[in-house]
C-alpha cells in the first residue's frame, strides 16, 4: 500500500510540473485548436458551397436542354398545323403545343431559380474564402508562436513524459483510472498531502482517528468533503525526494 501512496503521489507531482509548463503556454494551445477547428469548419463550409453551385448549374443546363427541346418540338407543331385534316388531330395537337407551353414556362422558371441560386452560392463562395484565408493566416501566427514555446520546454517536456509512463506502469489500471477521475474533477489535483491535520486541497480538518490511520501508510484515504486522496507527510517528503533527484 505504501508504494501505491508514493507512485500516486508521485504522479501528481510530475502533472503538477507538467501543468506549469502548459500554464506558460498561456491561452495559445486552447486558441490555436479554436483556429484549426474554426478552419476545419470554413472548409467544410466552402465544399458544400462549391457543391451547391455545381448542382445548381447542372440543373439550369439540364432546364436549358429541355426548353431547346421543348421550343423545337413547338416549332413542329406550329408547322403541323397546316397539315391537320380534321378537328380531333387539331385539338390534339393544341393539347401537345399547350403542354410544351407549359413546360417551357416551367422550366423558365426552373432556370431562373438555379441560375439565382447558383449566383447567391458563387457570392457565399468568395465571402467564405475571404474568411478562410484570414483564418488560415491567424492559425498560422498561433501555430509559429506555439511553437516557439514549446520549443523551449520541449526538454523538460519529454524528461517529465518519460517520468510519467515509468510511474503510470507501476499504478494498477483501477487506481490510475480513480486518480485521472478525481484530477479531472479537482482541476487537476487529484492527490495532496495532509497539512496541518487537514487535507492539503480543501483544508478540511481530518478527523484524528483517521489521522493516525494515515500516518500508517497502510490505507487509501479520500477527503470526506472534497474526494481527493489524501497521503501523509511521510509519503509526501518520501515521494518529492524520488522526485527530485530525477
């Protein structure tokens, strides 16, 4: 029990020193995933756009085809006409013009709706793409300035992430589950150390009976108020040694 206290222990010591490295990266991280994802969704954007002006120009050329069609069909019509010899082959074939009328119209009016959708899209496009590259410039400057500083702590970055899997192989899969739960819950302190007979993250006073329980060693103790586990000054002073002479 004992070596699970000081490897947890020891675990929120090195996210601790891994905290303050994200926390010298100030806002950059949460603001350059805004930016990707901002870019990711103008993109998106843009796509369905051009996919809308596409389909809007299929269907006015497929409206254009069948008006020539229609207009051609008419002209047949009108010069049948004059080849009827009686009044049904004449009403049916005012039928046939009426209808090709009527088509015409309609697909006049298919037309003109694509042709002004497509003209909208085609307006949306240009303002789309103006967004996204003004986006994809400022992601850019976050990106550069990230960089920047992560590159000066990538050392202890990756000195403190090999740290951390050294530890994490020696914590059972359930008491590092338990532990990542209360980090992420606690802000990320999910282990503290009594101080002055109470617990180092609320400062709720532990009862002296289970005080003298953890000073054992032998138990894992959880603050009644605020859930986090608690260990004594022993594993504490034991676990930041260990630590620092890495």
């Amino acid at each position: 029990m004992e070596n699970k206290l000081r490897n947890l222990y020891a675990l929120q010591l090195i996210d601790n020193s891994l905290d303050e490295i994200e926390e010298l990266k100030g806002d950059l991280p949460a603001e350059t995933r805004q930016g990707e994802a901002q870019v990711s969704e103008l993109e998106s954007r843009l796509s369905a756009l051009e996919h809308e002006m596409r389909s809007a120009f299929a269907t006015r050329d497929i409206a254009d085809g069948e008006i020539i069609n229609m207009k051609g069909k008419l002209d047949r019509y009108k010069k049948q006409q004059f080849e009827v010899r009686n009044n049904k082959e004449y009403d049916a074939l005012s039928r046939e013009m009426d209808a090709a009328t009527a088509a015409i119209t309609r697909l006049e009016k298919e037309m003109e709706a694509a042709e002004g959708k497509a003209t909208i899209s085609r307006t949306d496009i240009e303002e789309t793409k103006a967004k996204l590259e003004v986006a994809k410039a400022d992601l850019e400057e976050k990106r550069k300035a990230l960089a920047e500083v992560s590159k000066s702590t990538e050392a202890e970055e990756l000195k403190y992430g090999h740290d951390r899997q050294k530890i994490v192989a020696r914590i059972e899969k359930a008491d590092l589950a338990a532990y990542e739960r209360i980090r992420k819950a606690k802000k990320g302190k999910a282990v503290v150390p009594v101080k002055r007979g109470a617990c180092g993250g609320c400062f709720n006073r532990v009862p002296p009976q289970k005080l003298l329980e953890l000073r054992l060693n032998n138990m894992l103790y959880t603050c009644e108020r605020c859930g986090r586990i608690v260990v004594s000054d022993e594993i504490a002073e034991a676990s930041s040694t260990v630590a620092s002479k890495k």
